[in-house]
C-alpha cells in the first residue's frame, strides 16, 4: 500500500474523517467551509470526504435554514449544515456499581431503545454478571429487530471496586480488562470495551456545544468517592486514574476517624456509608435496615439532628467541591449518584456562591443526567468513542496475519472503491 510520510493513505483518511467527526460533535452540526478552516483542510478535501460520509448513511445533510429576519441578508449560497446521523448505527452499554448492573440500547446520540437492571452485592459471582449481560443483550437486540451490522459493539463501565470481579488486571496504562472483553465478545459477537466507569461518566456528561474546551470535575458518590478531571473534553491522565484517591481528602479536621484513613477525610465522613452510619445512630436504627429515602423523610418532617447533620454534609461536600475545581482549573463540577433533597442542595449552592465570590470565573454545578437506572448510556458512550469516532466511522477488520487495517462496511451505500 502506498505511504504517505509513513502513514498509509488508508489510515490518513481514517484520521481525517475521525476529526472531521469530532468537530461536528463538538459543534452540533457544522458546513463544510467552516469544517475545512478548524482541520486545516481544503474545502475539496472536506467535501469529498464528507459527501462520502453523507452517501454512507454516516453524515446527514441538513436542509437550508430559513433566513433571520434581524440578520443582516448575504448575497450567495446559504451553507448547507452536517450533522452526524443518529441512527446509523446502534451500541449497547452497561454499568457495573457497587449495588446494580444497569444495561441498555442507545443510538449514537445516547436515545434509549431499550433497558433493565440487576441488583448485586458482594456475594454476586462473575458468571451471574456474565449471564445477565449475554441475555440482556440478546433480548435487546431481538426486541428492536436489528441485525449483527446494525450494531456497533458493546461499552462496559465498572467501578473501581467490582474490577476484581471483571478480571481487571493491573497493565502499564492502568488497569486492563483483555481477558473479560475476550470472553463477552465471543457470548456476543460483537466488539467490547471495558474500562474504569468514573471516567466514563465524565466523558458522558459532557455537553460538547454548551462546554467546548473547558475544565470539568465529576465527583461521584457511593460506598467510596470517586473523581476524573477533563480537560478540554479529555480525560486528564487517561480513564484510568486512581480515582479514589479523593477519599483521603479532609474536610474535616479531628473529624470523624476510619481505618486507614485520616481523620475527618472524605471517607469517613460524606460517603453513603458513613452518612448512613451517623443517621442510624441519631434515628436509634441498625445501618443494614436504614435507607437514604427514610432519611430524607426525616429532614422533611422536622428532625433537628437529621438536619444539623445533612446540613453540615452539603456545607463539607461544598468546601471538597472547590478545592478539587480550583488547582484543577475547573469550571464545571458535575455530581454523580449524590442523593441530594433541594435543601441540601440549595444549601450546597449557596455555600459555592460564597466561596467563589471574589474568583473570576465562577463554578458551575451540575446534577448528572445519567440516573442509577440510566448509568449504562455512560458504557455506550463509550462504545461509541473507540468503534465509531476513533475509527472515522470505519470498521475496525483483523488481517489473518495479525495487522489491523480499517475499511467500509461492505453493506454500506457506497463501496469501497469509493
């Protein structure tokens, strides 16, 4: 195959079509012309690439906008705007807590087709896991009538407590899940992707045409905290950072003490665990019965204590939230799997207000989108990211020698020759 300064032609044309996929995501929809001026490119090169991409059924070419009427009139052509079809292809995702696996089928653009969910423990065993996955998926699939090239492969998220149970295996990059994705991969026949579910959830929370290039921070909250840090929509230290670290962290000194961790730290104090702990020794109840439910109830009808002590959480966990958005330069923090009552988080909000009063770009607190239930469009996303974008829309095909090339689907509208 011929080269071009050491990179096939093939492969250039992957990396072309992958940035031009990146940059209509990140805008929403976008012209060619304005295509052409982010990439560096010519407006010929972009228009044969896309046009490629439009007959393929991957790109969609939108209709002219009405013109304005309070913007000045141009004399030409309107642009005509692209935007990336929905619906071209299909992913399934799961997420794998501490307490639930939620699986799901989504688009491209994260619609739900389809969902369920299991509850497991610490006694759930991997082939549980396996079979629930193998017969969700299957379900699905034969549930929305779609055929094995309508679908793109399958996105695993998994908390970082539950990666002993996935086989994760420590690897120079982090943790790698080699064995596990071998494993589903021939029960599904399709391609899987399994990685750390904090990082995943950064990655789906990002609204890229309102949060173009900024720093973002997602805490999440469980039986552990959890953190991953963005920065202009990457994972900073790839997706698989020690997310847990931010467990040490203290929030409240000579606080309350956990084995092996220092006093006060986060661990001991705002994780759901040690919340639950503390309410069950106020509302005189064994933490194994007490749920979050009843002691938002408790807030609601008046308790004091119950009061006193979620107050005081929010105005820690709004004092955690700044310190990690600031040295980080953030300035979005979305929170993920926090069982907030609008007290609290009102409470909370005020508490960032002035803390951030005098700082000249003001921090933004989000609530996730993605639900307990919804926690699978976080693996899908991520199905998406490595089988479509980082492929340009390609498919990913294994020579028998080894060597990976990337060519057309065979079924799509034009062939590969074109």
């Amino acid at each position: 195959m011929d080269e071009v300064r050491g990179i096939s032609k093939l492969d250039l044309k992957r990396r072309n079509r992958k940035q031009i996929l990146i940059s209509i995501r990140e805008a929403g929809k976008l012209a060619r012309v304005d295509i052409a001026k982010r990439l560096a490119l010519t407006r010929a090169a972009v228009t044969i690439i896309t046009n490629t991409m439009v007959q393929q059924g991957i790109l969609v070419d939108l209709p002219p906008a009405a013109a304005d009427e309070n913007s000045p009139r141009t004399r030409g052509r309107k642009k005509t705007m692209i935007c990336i079809n929905t619906n071209y292809k299909f992913v399934f995702g799961a997420a794998i807590t501490e307490h639930m696996i939620s699986v799901g089928l989504a688009n491209l653009g994260g619609e739900v087709l389809g969902k369920t969910t299991m509850a497991i423990d610490d006694t759930t065993e991997l082939q549980e896991i396996t079979s629930f996955l193998a017969k969700a998926v299957k379900k699905m699939q034969q549930d929305s009538s779609l055929e094995p090239r309508q679908i793109l492969g399958a996105g695993i998220g998994v908390v970082p407590c539950r990666v002993k149970l996935l086989r994760g295996e420590p690897s120079p990059g982090g943790i790698s899940f080699g064995r596990m994705e071998n494993l589903l991969e021939m029960e599904l026949d399709m391609p899987v992707h399994i990685s750390n579910l904090i990082g995943l959830y950064a990655l789906a929370n990002i609204d890229y045409p309102k949060h173009r290039y900024i720093n973002q921070v997602v805490l999440y909250s469980g039986d552990e905290y959890h953190s991953a840090v963005l920065s202009k929509n990457e994972l900073v230290s790839g997706n698989t950072i020690d997310t847990n670290a931010i467990n040490r962290f203290i929030v409240n000194p000579n606080g309350e003490p956990a084995e092996g961790y220092p006093n006060g730290s986060v661990f001991a104090e705002l994780t759901k665990p040690a919340l639950i702990r503390r309410a069950a020794a106020i509302m005189k109840r064994e933490p194994a019965s007490l749920r979050f439910d009843e002691i938002s109830a408790a807030y609601k009808k008046g308790d004091k204590k119950i009061i006193a002590m979620l107050n005081e959480a929010a105005e820690k966990l709004a004092f955690l939230i700044y310190n990690i958005a600031v040295p980080n330069g953030a300035q979005r923090v979305v929170l993920q799997s926090f069982a907030l009552i609008p007290e609290t988080e009102k409470l909370l909000r005020e508490t960032l207000t002035k803390l951030s009063g005098t700082d000249s770009v003001k921090l933004t607190v989000d609530i996730s989108r993605l639900s307990p239930e919804h926690s699978f469009v976080a693996g899908s996303n991520w199905c998406v990211e490595k089988q479509f974008i980082e492929l340009g829309g390609m498919t990913r095909v294994e020579n028998s020698n080894g060597s990976v090339i990337y060519g057309y689907d065979p079924q799509d509208k034009v062939s590969p020759a074109d």
